[in-house]
C-alpha cells in the first residue's frame, strides 16, 4: 500500500486522521509503524484501531512526554505491544 491511500483507508474505516501521516503495515498488519512528523492523538487511536499486533514510533517525534503517556495507554487498553524507540 502506497502512504497515500492510507488516509483515505482510515477516513473509510472511520478514523479521522490528520495529513500527513506514514503508516506502515508489514506482515498483514501484524506491525504497524507510524512516521508522521508529530503525530496527534487521532493518529495513534486510529494505529491502534487497526488493531496491529506491535506498533512502533520513533521517541523523538513526540511533542511532549504527556502524549507519550496516553499513546502508552491508548495501546495497552487494546491489548497491543506499542514501542518507542
């Protein structure tokens, strides 16, 4: 899947989430990485909608440690490994 089609994917699903976003899935969404420059709150619920197995994002790109503790949060609740390198 192209980076481009996956607004429009989530937006279909039901996710509303805000451009530009690099959602990565490998293995059949088994582990879905995001790259957008800051990503929001949105666009980690819908990572995590998805409902991969592992998910990961670089720790730099967080805006503050408060986004990073309700990331954290937002996967555990579904039961999904979430890593911040």
């Amino acid at each position: 899947m192209h980076p481009s089609d996956i607004t429009p994917l989530l937006q279909t699903l039901g996710q509303n989430i805000p451009a530009p976003i690099r959602l990565v899935l490998i293995g059949g969404g088994a582990l879905a990485l995001l790259g957008s420059p800051r990503p929001t709150l949105d666009a980690l619920r819908g990572m995590a909608g998805m409902q991969p197995e592992r998910a990961g994002r670089l720790d730099a790109g967080f805006a503050d440690d408060a986004l990073k503790t309700n990331a954290l949060q937002i996967f555990k609740t579904k039961g999904i490994v979430f890593r911040m390198v």
